[in-house]
C-alpha cells in the first residue's frame, strides 16, 4: 500500500468527527458515479463549509443535500455499511483538498461464503445502488424530460427488483408450537403501515441493516423472500409494499409487482 494511503487511512482514524453528504430523497448517502473511472463513490467532508461549497451544483438541478455527522465511534459501522448499498469508493474533502481512497483498503468487506448458505445474510448491494441512483434522480422535482437518464435508471433498476430476493417482517403469534412449526403453519402477523394517504403498505427490505432500522426492539423475524412470491403474503386490503421505509422508501403497489413480472419473465 501506498505511503500516502497509509497516512489518508491513519488520518480518517483519528477524526474525532466526519460530515457525509447525504440525499434527503434517499435518506441515504449520495452516491457518485465517477465519470472517468465509474466507481461509486460517497462524499465526505472535515465541515460543513466544504459540503455547502459540494452542494452548490446539486441546489440548482434541485436534487437537495444534507449534512449527516459522523462521530469516530460509528465510524466502522458507517463504512461496513457503504458495503451494504455498493459503494467501492471513498471521496475526502479536508483542507488539504480532496483524495480519494478504496474503501476495501480502509475496511475488509465481510466474506460469509463459509458459511452454510442458510446462514449467510441476505445482500443486495446492486438493488440498493441502482436504486439510490434511480430515487437521486426520479425525485427531482422538475420535469420527467429534464431528469438525467431517467429511463435507464428505471430500467436497471426493475431488472434488479425481479431477481431480487427480500426480507419480510413477520411477528410470531403466542403458543406452544415451535418457531419452525409456527412459520410453517403460518400462525404469524405482518406489519403495517400508512402512506400520506392513509393506505395500508406493507414493509419490506434490502438486507439486515435496514430491517435493524425498523425493528429496534427486535419483536420481528425475517423470512428471505424471492419477487415473484411476495404478492402471496399481501394482507387483505393492503395496496402493495413499502421497500426500506428508513431508506429510499420506493413504493411497490400490487400493480407493479404484476407488471415488473410479466415485463421480465415474459
């Protein structure tokens, strides 16, 4: 490794605070293709001065950024994180100016391929980045011509949702039947929740992270689910799926889990 790597990796750990920019339509990282070397990057910044200067450009397409501060503590649950939505690259912006680092040189990227496959954590690096970049630029409030690659982004995205596989909350009912038992006849709740509209969604995620946003008291179990089953598990009354509530939260109404379906599988 690179001297001045190793001197980049030592400095980031002793931040005693870092600013990460943001997307406030994501909840999430802005993520960055780089033009030149396509790596997925996110934004970091020593203070907010610097991340003000970044967000100018962003500001006037209209796609709005935030500061999320970063103490050293959390440091390596942020990074293990970047791992979770795709990210390859680090951007650093201090008063030196800005480097850029690998992320696998500042952390190792978790490997469960050891593991019994029934064990190893459902992931879904490609479906959360295609879908930062499709919800970064969907969002915008200007016209659909006037977004960037919308239909591209669109179409990467679907085909990611179609092979994806999903981790569906359930609660299990009280009795003397074991979990496994349980789940195999079913005696289990599924969550709800309400758009603005005060429609009934049901909530789904990408991966273990997001799940552990909505289940901060760990009253729910996770069943790993494939697309084409999910219509399966919709409760009466209910208009479709809310994909990572604390996350992007992309809507997935009934109809398009039937249309995603018969565009891809056709």
């Amino acid at each position: 490794m690179a001297m001045d790597k190793t001197f980049l990796i030592k400095s980031i750990q002793k931040k005693e605070s870092m600013i990460v920019a943001y997307c406030a339509y994501t909840n999430m990282p802005l993520v960055v293709c780089d033009p030149e070397t396509f790596n997925d990057q996110v934004w970091i910044f020593d203070d907010e001065a610097q991340l003000q200067e970044f967000a100018k450009p962003y500001t006037e397409k209209k796609v709005l950024l935030k500061g999320m501060k970063y103490l050293n503590p959390s440091f390596l649950g942020f990074f293990s994180m970047l791992y979770t939505i795709g990210v390859n690259e680090l951007v650093l912006v201090g008063e030196g100016g800005k480097e850029t680092l690998e992320l696998s040189e500042l952390i190792r990227k978790p490997d469960f391929s050891k593991l019994p496959k029934e064990q190893q954590p459902l992931q879904n690096e490609q479906l959360q980045l295609t879908g930062l970049y499709f919800m970064q630029e969907a969002a915008r409030p200007v016209p659909n011509e006037e977004k960037e690659n919308l239909k591209e982004l669109e179409e990467e995205f679907a085909a990611n949702l179609v092979k994806s596989r999903y981790i569906v909350p359930i609660e299990l009912l009280e009795g003397p039947e074991s979990d496994t038992e349980k789940l195999q006849n079913r005696k289990y709740k599924l969550p709800i929740l309400k758009n603005q509209k005060e429609e009934i969604m049901q909530p789904i995620f990408t991966d273990a992270t997001e799940l552990a946003k909505f289940n901060k008291d760990n009253r729910f179990k996770a069943l790993s689910v494939p697309f084409a089953e999910l219509s399966k598990l919709l409760i009466k009354d209910s208009n479709g799926y809310m994909l990572n509530p604390a996350g992007f939260h992309i809507a997935m109404p009934k109809a398009l889990l039937e249309g995603l379906l018969k565009r891809f599988q056709a």
